[in-house]
C-alpha cells in the first residue's frame, strides 16, 4: 500500500468524531472549512491526500470503511442514514404541531414545546431544524457570554441558559434560523446578526450595490468571526406552528431578551437596548 499523510486505522470513537467534522463541514461556508479539514488532520484523516475525496460525505466514509480501506477499532461501526432520520422525524413533529391547538394563555405548556427542540449550531445538522414557521430562543452556551459594552444586561433564563434573543419563522424555521443567522454572512437579513456585530464593534458597510438603501452589513472577515463565534456560543430552542406571534409575546414577556428591540417595553434593560439601538444605527464612512 502507498504512504499514507495520515492513517488507515481508527478508533470507533475517533471514528465518530469525523463523521461529526464531516457533517459541520458540509453546513459550513467555503470560508470557514479550512479549520474542520484541519481538525480531521488532528485526528490522522486526510480525506483527499488519502483517499483521494474531495468534501468528503458520510457515504464516502462509509465506503472507505466496507471496502476495508479503512479499519476500525473498538466496537463495531453502524452508520446511519442521518439526513432520511432527521427528515423523517422533521415531518412528522411539523404534522403533530399542525395538529395540535395551542393554548397561548398556558404559557408553562407553550415553553414545554421548545424544550423539545434543542439545536446546536457548531455540531447538528441543520436538518435538524424544521422546515416550517414557528419561533426560536436563542440562548449563550454555558460560560459563554455576550460582547461587553458600558452597559450589562440582566438576562433570565431558559433550561438553566441565558436567553439573549427570540424570534419568529414566517416560513421557515430552517431558512430563517441557521442559513440567515447562523450561516447568512449577511447581517443586512438577520436582525440577530448586526446586533451581536454592533456589540462586537464591527464596522458597517452598505448591503447592497446601491448605498442609498441604508441597507448595512459587515465586511466578509468580520462576518465570517461572527458566524464562527455564534457557532461555538449559542444555542436555539425552536418550536414549529403558526400561532407565532401570540408565542412571541409570550416570549417577549417571559424572557425580556435584550437583544429584542421591537415589541420590548420591559423597563429592565431599556438602557441596554438604547444603547444597542445607537451602536446598530451607527453610521460609517
């Protein structure tokens, strides 16, 4: 056999963290794979010097992995289909969303749906998400904490993490959340995104080709930091259906996010929103 840059012998375990790294690489932008390959490096798997795969699949580590290739140690290797498992688990919770009616003035059982829902943009699937309308809360990881400025909000929390923002999916929950938040390297379409890069400081610039729109975003770089920071610090809540505004008052009321600067009277943080308000409308030449 030639010479390997890595090696052809895994551990299941190790195993399983690249099918992890194989599935955030293929929901991450160009920009910011350079870092996955690296951490796959990390472990001795070097898909195309190897094995000759450019984006590397699940499939095609399964292959590498039937046709012996590639050897695992440790427990036998079972692959799963994850993307017919999500899809399917997907339809069926929309349908049962669909299906039940909510009761708005319960506001204990409209927190319960969410908390079925957990997604974790740094390593699921965005399959994972629901593809219907419905509401979000997006909550700070554990010891994460948000850009500082000369104000500290006061943040409640949601399954013992800080909710820092909360919004609505006319259409897709999917769409909305993880490619226009998460992966939209736009901040000029998610009002979460120039928040947190307004927090951060970063410099605006014009969204679109004619300046006069007003419209802004950030520089490719920064919003690249952003989503890797939103990545590795935040967490999203989601619950499908179609009652989403009578839900997003509720959340609003329970939550007082200080990142919701819209249908927020909340007297606590008013300061703290004020002052966001001035940093997101700051102009630049």
């Amino acid at each position: 056999m030639r010479n390997l840059k890595g090696k052809n012998t895994f551990t299941l375990a190790e195993i399983r963290k690249i099918e992890e790294l194989i599935k955030l690489r293929i929901i991450t932008a160009a920009s910011g794979q350079k870092s996955i390959r690296q951490k796959m490096r990390n472990i001795g798997f070097y898909g195309r010097d190897d094995w000759g795969i450019n984006d590397m699949q699940l499939s095609d580590l399964k292959r590498l992995i039937d046709t012996g290739k590639i050897k695992v140690l440790g427990g036998e290797y079972k692959p799963t289909s994850e993307k017919s498992q999500l899809k399917s688990k997907s339809l069926e919770k929309e349908k049962q969303n669909e299906e039940t009616p909510l009761n708005t003035d319960d506001t204990k059982s409209v927190l319960s749906n969410f908390e079925k829902n957990i997604f974790d943009p740094y390593s699921d699937s965005e399959l994972k998400i629901s593809n219907a309308p419905g509401n979000y809360i997006i909550c700070l990881k554990k010891k994460a904490t948000l850009p500082e400025i000369s104000i500290k909000p006061i943040l409640t929390k949601f399954k013992d993490l800080e909710v820092i923002y909360t919004g609505i999916a006319g259409t897709s929950l999917r769409t909305r959340d993880f490619k226009q938040h998460f992966e939209g390297n736009n901040a000029g379409r998610s009002t979460l995104r120039k928040s947190l890069g307004s927090l951060f400081g970063y410099k605006q610039i014009p969204r679109d080709k004619d300046p006069n729109t007003g419209k802004t975003k950030f520089n490719e770089s920064d919003e690249y930091e952003l989503s890797v920071w939103m990545k590795s610090n935040l967490v999203m809540y989601f619950y499908p259906n179609r009652d989403f505004n009578a839900v997003e008052s509720i959340l609003i009321n329970k939550f007082n996010p200080p990142l919701n600067l819209q249908g927020n009277n909340n007297i606590v943080n008013a300061d703290y929103r004020k002052l966001l308000s001035n940093l997101r409308n700051r102009k630049y030449q």
